[in-house]
C-alpha cells in the first residue's frame, strides 16, 4: 500500500440576450453589460467578461489554475478559505488559509502528483469536510489530473457508491488526510497490489517539495473534474466538467445572484456535492472568502450556519445555499436565544436547491428571521444539476421568492391554469426564476423531441458552455442525455432561436414549464405516478400525505406507483393496473403511536384531494427510505427496495454522509 507518511515541517452560445427569460438582461441579473470586453485580462467581476451581446466569453488563460495563481499574486494575505471545526469545541475552532498560504499548499501537493501520475489521470479526494479537502481537490487540478471529489470512507452508509465510483473512474491516486489514511488504507486492502491507488495525506506533504510543481498548461477545454451523480437506481455517472464550463458557470451563478468580489460565502453542504463545491470554487474566480463547517455541525445546531450568516464588522454582503430542509429546521432550532443580537440585514441571497422547495418551509424561515433583519428577498428558489455543472436558473436579486397557483389536474394534464389560493384543487408552484445568462433551456415533449409553447410541461433541455461534454467513459449515455436535438421548434418565442438546427441539447429529465418568463420545474419525468390513466406528481402527493397527520416525518415520504400483480402477496397476475404506494417514515416520538389511524388519515386525505385512493400506505421507522448522496428522495430505489420487501425489513440508509438523520444535540 502507498500510503504517504511525510513529516510537516515546523515553520458562448451567440444567443440574443434578451431571448434568455424574454427579458433584457441587465434588468434580469442585476448586472451591467460589459463595458469593455478584457478578452485575455483576469478580472474578479462579472462584467468583464461579457461581449457587447451581453455573453460570457471564457478565453484560454482562464483556468482555474489561472485563477488561484491570480491570488496568490494579487492577494496574498488576504483570506481565501475559513473552517470551523466544531469537534472539540462547542463554538468552534477557526482555521484560516491566506491565498498565499493556498498556492503555497497547494503547489506541494501537486508536485507530489506530478511525480506519481501522468496528465489526464484520475485524483480522487477521500477526505473529511475541511480545508485539507479544498487543498486536495484544487492541487489534483494544479497536478494537471482530473480531480474526483468524493467523500471519507469513514462516512456511514454509502460505501457500495464509492466502490462503484472508484471503479468507473479508476483514480491513479487518492488524496486524504492523515486523520482518515487508515480507513482509505483499509479501503483499498482487497484490491491487488498492482491496483491500488497510490494514497497520499495531503497534511503530511512538506511546503518545501512545492519548488518543483510545473504549471501544467492546461486548456480551458480541458477537463478540471468529475461531478458523480447521485445515482439512485444505477452506478454513478461521471458528468465531464470542462475549465470553461465551471468558469462560465460560476459567472453565471454570480451575475444571477448579485454577487461580487465583496460578497463573502458560508457553506456546511458536504463538498463532494455538485452545490458544496461550486461554493467552494466561486472564491476563486471573483469573491471574498467562504466560510465552511460541516454537515453534522449544522444539523446538531443550525443556529451555528445563521450565526456565521450574520453580518461582520465590514458588513459584507453574503450568500450561502442549502436544500430545502435546511430551511425549516433553521426555523425551528437556530433561533437566537433571549437576549442574543443577530443582524441578518447583509444577507443579499440563500440559494434554495437540491430538493424540492416547500412554501411553508419558505414562510416559516421568513417569519423566523424577518425579525433579525433577513431581507424578504434573501431565499431564491433556484434550479441546478452535475450535467450544467450546477446553476440552470434563480430569481434577480431584487425579487422575492415568487408563487403561482394552479388547477392540480390542468397540471396533471401538462397545461397550466392559473387560480386563486383557496381555489378547491389548487396546487403551489414556486417560481425557480430565471435561466441564466449564456443558457438556452427550452420545454420538450420528450417523445417527439418537439418544443412545447409557454405554460405547457414538458422536459427541460439545455444548451450553453456550462454544459457537462458527457459521462466518463459512457459513450451512449452521452449521446442520450447530451446530445438531443429538437425536432421542430416554436414558430414564436422559441428558446432556441438563434442556435442551429442541429445544436445539441442536454436532456435534465425534470419536468418543467415557463410562466412570464420564470422557469418552473414540476418534477422528475420517471417518477410520474400515472393511475387510472391520469399522472400524478410523486411530490404533490408527498406534500398531502404529510400534511394529513403529525404521525410522519417531514419531508420523508415517497409515492410511487405498481402494477397490481407486482404486490406483495399478489394472486392475479394478469392484473397489471398501477396501484398507489405510499410510504413514508415515522416522525419522531411516534414509533409507538398505532399505525391505523396515521394509515387512515393519509389515505383520506390523498382520496380527498387527489381522486385516487392509495393500494398501500407503508409506515416505516427513521432513516429507512432511501435517499440520494444530495439528500433528494430516491422514487425508483424505494420502490425497487419495496418490491424487494427491505423496507418492510427495516433497512436503512443513510441520507448522505455527515448529515444523515442526525438530529441529536452535541
């Protein structure tokens, strides 16, 4: 086994702008169009890198190599990455790194790799939540390697998803700190000597060896990493994320958001996380620094995430992203206690993504923290995923998180009706703003390949630079998901006006439809319950279902549907009619409440509003339904794990590692 033992020393797309959100663009992201495009200058602000068509133009130059080199020359002392590390203190440890500091290690690092990899390898980051991983992720980049981010080995309840990624990717070599070596040591003890990756703790290497790193010249069209997906029902897909496709997505991310080199960051999302990360890498093209701490250290205290939220003595404005769970529970536990200060008045955004966002959860954050100062427009609801790199869509910075009501069954249908609020057979839908600069997302029917009007739903293709080349080593799938073209388009107001007819698109399989301009996603195109010939999204009914008793944990259940002769203990097995299942975890402290009435209330309620009465309604304990690595409920592997009777079993898993489920007190 190679394991490192060294000693530290002491010491663009040419789409009209105003085609994106049928909007001009200035007025959609808050920023201005470029004054002078800088072409080959490094800038930390959007602007300078729009043509005079308002596109993001990302010249060779621009890596992230480029990037960090930038600081480390033109801010050395200033602070580039915070960690508070809350294990052995109740209100946390500092540990800060300076840009110089950063460049200093990682040059060490990726000299280290330099020696024992060749350019274009695979590096994966098996490392806990800390700076040691920020290093390990960037140095793997600054070697000329593809970096693999993933997560310590340590971490329970996803180890069959990091055999299977190692396996398709194949690192050369793993980087991790010298706290977690043993355990990736282990990791790896079954494989054959000859094809064990070298593993290297990147705490251990000494500055010194950073004098021989050489600069790897890499290209803008050069792969910087792998994004693995979540992959609920199959091995993990490898999303190819080029140097231009993360440079042009984090401008978009900031230009959408508001954001510049004075906005600082907070983040507890795990970094292997398409969303963890680019908060992570924003700092480096344009922003100040970012603030990390861990998942569980959020969960254990979320008033710990809003206290580094609120503003600092330079008041700087600050951003931060989270799933929707996120929100309630800061809501309910991470308030101030009698007689504590907050000021959340510098909160200029709160990226709300990964899962599907809850009125309620939005309402009750709002109510929670208006009173310190939260802006109204701080929460925005956003649209992302690994194969854009991550940012599709948000609100402006001005705007308040937006709400429509629709007819439930108009919705089910794929058209949009508006109602009113208390209208029998409303349905919420919240707005995820508008598509970024530089990206075209266009509706499509999903089998013709035909772009779909306004207000109708159907899947959300993309197009732009921040687009994913593909999934590694997975040619046909590639070619499915990344290279669709649309049939016919729209004689008016097509969103894909001004590219070629035979311009590729990238399939999200998420439903959506645009309403004034705003992008709203309905939900996944596989997990679209139909019975009796009529569809039902999985999370309308989820919401129902919760809402219906205080028996069920919040935000745990999953509907999904099954052929009759698929059931369990099923006789006629030519009756292959969909049958509703609804399964959902006990909330806490009601593990020995009796199920019947919870099971009779949920079915009632789903009857009432949805015209189809549930075949089953499977209570479960905590931690039992299967989630993907982002913490998104996981439709198809509950249902294979259903069908395969471990839920009934009590299985658990985890919901991603260093977070999942804990909710206990430190």
């Amino acid at each position: 086994m190679h394991l490192e033992t060294w000693e530290t020393p002491a010491g663009g797309t040419g789409l009209e702008p105003d085609r994106l959100g049928d909007i001009d663009p200035t007025a959609r992201s808050g920023q201005l169009v470029a004054r002078r495009f800088r072409g080959d200058e490094m800038s930390d602000r959007v602007e300078d890198y729009l043509d005079e068509a308002g596109n993001i133009i990302v010249s060779e130059g621009h890596t992230l190599v480029d990037f960090v080199e930038k600081h480390t020359r033109t801010d050395a002392d200033t602070l580039a990455y915070r960690y508070i590390d809350y294990s052995r203190e109740r209100d946390g440890e500092r540990q800060d790194l300076s840009w110089k500091q950063f460049g200093i290690r990682l040059r060490a690092v990726a000299a280290r790799l330099q020696q024992v990899t060749q350019p274009g390898d695979r590096v994966a980051v098996l490392a806990p939540q800390g700076l040691d991983y920020v290093v390990s992720f960037f140095a793997a980049i600054y070697a000329g390697t593809i970096a693999v981010p993933l997560f310590d080995p340590d971490e329970p309840g996803h180890t069959d998803r990091l055999h299977a990624v190692l396996g398709d990717c194949k690192p050369s070599a793993i980087l991790t700190a010298s706290q977690s070596a043993a355990g990736v040591r282990n990791f790896f003890r079954s494989l054959p000597a000859a094809e064990r990756p070298r593993i290297i703790a990147v705490d251990a290497v000494p500055d010194t060896l950073g004098d021989t790193w050489v600069n790897p010249g890499v290209k803008v069209d050069d792969i910087a990493y792998l994004q693995y997906t979540s992959g609920s029902t199959r091995t993990p897909a490898g999303v190819e994320i080029t140097h231009r496709g993360v440079v042009t997505n984090v401008l978009q991310m900031a230009d959408a958001q508001g954001l510049g080199p004075e906005s600082r960051g907070v983040t507890w999302l795990p970094l292997f996380h398409d969303m963890g990360l680019l908060t992570v890498i924003l700092p480096t093209i344009g922003g100040k620094f970012i603030t990390i701490m861990s998942p569980s250290a959020f969960v254990r205290r979320p008033a710990r995430w809003i206290n580094e939220l609120a503003a600092m003595a330079d008041h700087a404005p600050t951003f931060a992203a989270a799933p929707n769970f996120a929100f309630e529970h800061a809501a309910t536990r991470g308030l101030p206690k009698p007689g504590e200060t907050l000021d959340l008045s510098n909160v200029i955004g709160l990226i709300n993504g990964s899962e599907p966002v809850r009125v309620s959860s939005m309402k009750m954050f709002n109510d929670a923290f208006a009173p310190y100062g939260l802006p109204k427009t701080a929460i925005k609801p956003s649209y992302g995923m690994a194969e854009a790199t991550l940012f599709v869509s948000g609100p402006r910075p001005e705007d308040e998180a937006k709400i429509v009501y629709v007819d439930r069954t108009e919705l089910n249908a794929g058209r949009v009706v508006r109602v009113e609020k208390d209208t029998p057979g409303s349905l919420p839908q919240v707005s995820c703003g508008f598509v970024a600069r530089n990206l075209a997302a266009a509706i499509v029917d999903p089998e013709t390949a035909e772009e779909l009007a306004d207000e109708h739903v159907g899947e959300i293709w993309l197009h732009g630079d921040n687009i994913g080349q593909g999934y590694w080593g997975r040619p046909a799938e590639t070619a499915t998901t990344f290279q669709a073209v649309i049939s016919k388009r729209q004689p008016q107001l097509s969103r894909a006006e001004g590219l070629s007819e035979d311009a590729h698109w990238m399939r999200t399989g998420d439903l959506g439809v645009y309403i004034d301009g705003e992008l709203y996603v309905t939900g996944r195109c596989k997990d679209l319950i139909i019975v009796n010939g009529r569809n039902h999204y999985p999370q309308d009914i989820e919401y129902t279902a919760q809402e219906a008793t205080s028996g069920v944990r919040t935000g745990f259940l999953a509907a999904f549907d099954v052929p009759a002769n698929q059931m369990p203990g099923a006789t006629d097995l030519d009756d292959d009619a969909e049958q509703l299942v609804i399964v959902a975890e006990r909330a806490p402290g009601a593990g020995k409440l009796a199920p019947e009435p919870i099971i009779e209330a949920i079915r009632n309620a789903v009857a009432a509003n949805h015209g189809v009465t549930p075949r089953e309604v499977l209570l479960v304990r905590m931690g039992s339904i299967p989630r993907t690595s982002s913490g998104k409920i996981a439709h198809r592997a509950c249902k294979t794990a259903y069908l395969e009777g471990t839920l009934r079993g009590g299985h658990t898993q985890t919901a991603f590692p260093d977070s999942a489920g804990d909710t206990g007190t430190d």
